[in-house]
DNA sequence: GCCGTTTTCGGCCCGACTGTTTTCAGTCG
C-alpha cells in the first residue's frame, strides 16, 4: 500500500504532540507541525514526488532531516522517532491534548502525578475528585475538564460552509443590531472559503465593547459560555458550533480583520516579515516602536510589509506570499466571469424541473448556455435515460432551442462509467449529443490501481469529455474512492479531456489542493453545479469559493469561454 | 527542526482570557 500524505502528516502531528508533552524544544515541535501542514496540503503524494527523485528539501518548512524521514516512512510504513518516543509516552496523551482546555503541561502533569494516560483514566480521575488536588489544578479546572469531556469524541468537527452560513446568518444580523456596533464580519476559515469551517470567528468594531460582548454570550442559540471577557469572549452554540466574537476600535479594523481571518500560519509569516522590518504586528494594527504606523484596512497592513493586499482564499501558506512579493499573484476566478453551466438535471431524470424551467433560470441567471445532463440508464434509482429516452431528450432540445432568444441549451448526459471502464451508452448514441459529462455511481471500493484503470479506459473512448465528481466524497459523509487522481490528470491533459469541480456544497469535489494540481499541470476544469433544481443553479458560488482557494483564474475554467471557444475545447473527434 | 537581500548560528508572532495565584502559567486562536 502507497503510503499517503495524510498518514505521513499525522503522524508528524501526533510526533508533534508527544514531544510538546515531553517539554522538547517548542521550536522544534512547531517545525514539525509546519511539516504536516505542508505534507498534508500538498498536492501530490510524497510518495510520487519521491519515485520521481524529487528533493523533498526544497518544499517549504521540510529541511534535511525531515525529507530524510519522509523517504524511511514511505519506504518502511514507519517512523522511528515516533516509535521511540510512544515507547516512554503514551501514545493516547495526543488524543488528550485534543480536549478543550488541556494543553501539554496539564497532560503532562495528568500523567505525571495520577498516572492518567487515556480518555477513560481522565473522566475516572475527574469524577473521583483528584484533579483538583494537583499544583496548578483547581476545582473549577476538574469541573472545566468534567463537562468538556461529555462532548469530546476525539476529533473537532467541522461543519460544511453551507450549513455555517445559516448558523452566521442570523447572528450577524443580531450582532448588528446592537447599539454602538458599525462592522460585523465573519472571519476565519468563513472569509477564507474552506469547504467546512471548525468554528465562527467574527470581528465587530463598536465604540464601547463590554455592552457588546453581554449581548453575545445572551444569544438565544448559546448553550455555553467559555469564555466572556471585555473584547473577546467564545460561546458554543446549539448546534454545537464554537463561536469567537472580537470587538475592536475601528482604526484597527484591518489589522484585526487580517489576523482574525488566518490562517495561523500566513499570519505567522506575515508578523515574521514585520519583524524583519522592525515592525510589530498585532491585531490592532503594525507598529514601530509605540507608533501605529497602519492597520485601518488590510491593504495597509500588507503595504507595510511591501506587499500588495492577498485574497482571502490565499491565505493558506501555500506560497501566497512568494507570489505577492514576485508579483505573480493570480487575478482569481469571479463569479461573473462564468457563462454557463455544464452539469445539471431535469424531471427526465432525478431533478425536479423541466428543460424549459432550467433553460429560463439559467438565462435568468445571465448565462449563455446551459448544458442538461441527466443520468444514464445505469442509474436506476435516479430514472437513468436509455437511449430511445435520450433521442427523445435531443430533440426536445432542438426545439427547444428553436424557441429560446439569449441562451442555448447544450445536449449532453451524465454517463455512468461502469466498472470495467466502458460508457453506459454506445457510441451511436453518444455522438448526436454537443459533449458528456462521466462519473462513477457504483464500486466505490475498487482498488486504487483498478479504479484509476477503470476511468483511465473510460477516457479512451472519444466521446468522454468531462470527468464529474472525480473522487466521488461527499463531505462529512463518504470518503473519496482511492484514485490516482494525478494520472487521471495527465490523461485528462493527454487526451484533451477536463475535470470537473463539482459546486454542491455537500461535494466540492475536486477540493482546492487539486484544484491547484490541475492549474500546475495545464488542466483546465469546469465548474459546475449538478442543479437538480431551478435553485440549485445558485451553487456556483460554492464552486467558485473552492476554485479560487485553488488559485483558479478564468482561463483556468473551460465555462468562462465563449460558446464557440468552449465547443471547440470540447470537440475531441 | 527550519531558515537566511543583515545571519550557516541564533533566531523563531502576539495578545486575550481563565484559574490559581499574590505576579503568573497555561491554553487558545
């Protein structure tokens, strides 16, 4: 088995943890987790970087060392040091260091004097009353400790961006209500655009703080109050989602916005590039010596740094600052620059409006053409279209189209890739249509060299165009099927086919990191909705939120060209 | 353990809140 990047990266972290407990060098412990970082959002394997003789070293925050420890985890499985060090640590302290309130020192300790070395040891400690009676514990730690674990289940959840903008939603407007509040803005990994948010980070400029933090943590949704101070305070609510709320002056809006927007690490890089240049960055603006020199708006904070102000989706640490400082900085994808949409149903299939009703919200919506493709007959539960049923479809269209003024309604199918790589429709069929759009609806558990194989065989056939939900998660519900989703792009690129960034929010599939594979490879994607309904055209901007986080420009998006341009990129024969 | 238009050695972001403390350590973001 390929060693992945995820197991790699975590055990780094794990590392990381065990010898932050140990009491090692913090520097030391921080490289590592940059290590992981890195590892973790890189877009190719290691692995593959490796079998191709890549130097490790010279992707960021991976020197000599930890290249020279990647190459023994994926030829052996393993990592010695990580061995050594779970042979005079318990392995699960990682695990304890993850409940809220408790960092190394406390774990330390919990070991250290009651011999506490799992989750069960410390919710038998912290009934028993012994917690309080270590150095440095009380009881409102032991209590603290007692309830945090009634909701601890070993990893934070993160909930989709979709369900994270109606939980902000009604806060934002109630947080804006308040007397003396001017801005409210959702931060964090929101502003950044991540496919899931872990919490809510909201920044509010008021004149008077404290009436503003009493009204927060007075929300109806609050179910507990973790902390209440006078210009921050956390709450979780209801739903189980954290919130932080931030107040601060208004002349230090940008400055708190940058770092309350992240991520740690590019604000950890940006303060380093201030220190270089005397400067003191903090969330109320950048500072030489006592003087606040800027932080009024971001803009003014990047110039102070010499660098010209970075979209939040960049934000990542992911050579965005590189780019800055070049010049190199992309000119991300808008939501206007998109004409059309290549992936969407009707009532022929599962959706559940009519080719007309889709045609009108699409020209609503200001496209230039809209592509219906409904599901293939393989696709039985979703009424998948045979081929006397598709005819049918095709003409519809044409007359469709006869009809319509401004938009034009594109022939094309969602075509079961079955499992041994041919297409769900033959060939005399599939060539009256303008494209098709191919995905895998069944045998998610292929092995990685047979499902790669699989939709490797399917490309070969001239009628595959557009590869739709190439790895088939579903966020929070499924994991990705095991693919080589590099190879799949080199032959996409090969064989002038495209991938497509799947825009429901329960999907965005491809995610940002390939995303950014694509564009270094010179392949190009569509982004796309799957609408099942009129509504469901809306998810663009979902799609577009994740193609920006994947440095995407519009050249980098076969739907920002013309109709003429895009029938052309879709012409293989 | 990483990194270098000051450095191959000596740095490594910065502040708020809480609880246990008589001035600060631990945690978090």
């Amino acid at each position: 088995m390929p060693i992945h990047n995820t197991e790699i990266a975590d055990s780094f972290d794990r590392l990381a943890d065990l010898l932050e407990v140990e009491g090692a060098n913090p520097f030391r412990v921080r490289a590592y987790r940059n290590a992981a970082r890195t590892v973790r959002g890189y877009g190719k394997s290691m692995a593959e970087l490796l079998a191709q003789g890549e130097d490790l070293s010279e992707l960021p925050d991976i020197g000599k060392d930890l290249a020279a420890k990647i190459r023994t985890f994926v030829d052996t499985g393993k990592l010695p040091l990580l061995e050594e060090v779970e042979a005079r640590t318990p392995a699960a302290l990682s695990t304890l260091m993850k409940v809220p309130g408790l960092g190394p020192k406390r774990v330390k300790a919990l070991y250290e004097e009651l011999n506490i070395r799992s989750v069960d040891d410390l919710k038998r400690a912290a009934r028993s009353g012994k917690i309080r009676e270590l150095a440095g514990f009380g009881k409102k730690t032991e209590a603290m400790i007692r309830q945090r674990l009634e909701h601890f289940t070993g990893e934070t959840p993160r909930v989709k961006l979709i369900i994270a903008e109606e939980i902000a939603r009604p806060l934002v407007q109630y947080l804006k209500q308040i007397e003396g509040v001017k801005e409210v803005t959702v931060a964090g990994s929101y502003r950044r655009r991540r496919d899931t948010v872990g919490d809510l980070d909201i920044l509010a400029t008021a004149t008077r703080s404290s009436p503003v933090m009493d009204r927060f943590v007075a929300y109806d949704e609050v179910d507990e109050i973790i902390s209440h101070g006078k210009t921050r305070s956390t709450v979780r609510l209801h739903s189980g989602l954290q919130v932080d709320l931030r107040v601060v002056p208004q002349v230090s809006y940008g400055a708190a916005l940058h770092y309350f927007t992240g991520s740690k690490a590019h604000n950890i890089a940006v303060r380093t590039l201030g220190v270089k240049k005397k400067l003191k960055i903090n969330e109320y603006g950048v500072f030489k010596g006592d003087k606040r020199i800027a932080g009024r708006t971001e803009e003014e904070v990047y110039r102070k740094v010499g660098l010209p102000w970075i979209e939040p989706e960049l934000r990542e640490q992911r050579g965005e600052l590189e780019a800055a400082r070049d010049g190199n900085l992309p000119a991300l994808i808008r939501q206007k620059d998109i004409r059309g949409d290549l992936h969407c149903h009707t009532k022929a299939s599962d959706g559940h409006h009519s080719l007309r009703q889709m045609a009108q919200a699409a020209a609503e919506r200001g496209y230039e053409y809209l592509a219906i493709s409904d599901h293939s007959r393989h696709v039985t539960v979703a009424n998948g279209l045979d081929s006397k049923r598709l005819l049918a479809q095709i003409g519809a269209i044409d007359r469709l189209n006869e009809k319509l003024d401004g938009i034009k309604v594109l022939k094309a199918i969602e075509l079961d890739i079955l499992s041994d790589g041919t297409l769900d429709l033959p060939d005399s069929v599939l060539k009256k249509l303008d494209f098709t759009v191919c995905s895998v609806h069944y045998k998610f558990d292929l092995p990685r060299k047979q499902q790669t194989e699989r939709v490797l065989r399917a490309m070969d056939n001239r009628y595959f165009n557009i590869f739709a939900h190439p790895t088939g998660r579903l966020i929070n519900e499924r994991e990705p099927y095991d693919i080589d989703l590099e190879k799949i792009m080199q032959a996409a690129l090969e064989r002038g086919c495209f991938l497509e960034l799947n825009a429901q929010p329960d999907r965005l599939d491809l995610t940002d990191e390939a995303c950014k594979l694509a564009k270094d490879m010179g392949l190009r994607v569509a982004i796309s909705t799957d609408a099942h309904s009129t509504s469901d055209l809306d998810y663009m901007r979902f799609g577009i939120d994740q193609a920006r986080r994947g440095w995407l420009e519009p050249k980098d998006v076969i739907n920002t060209q013309s109709l003429k341009a895009l029938r052309k990129l879709l012409d293989r024969t």
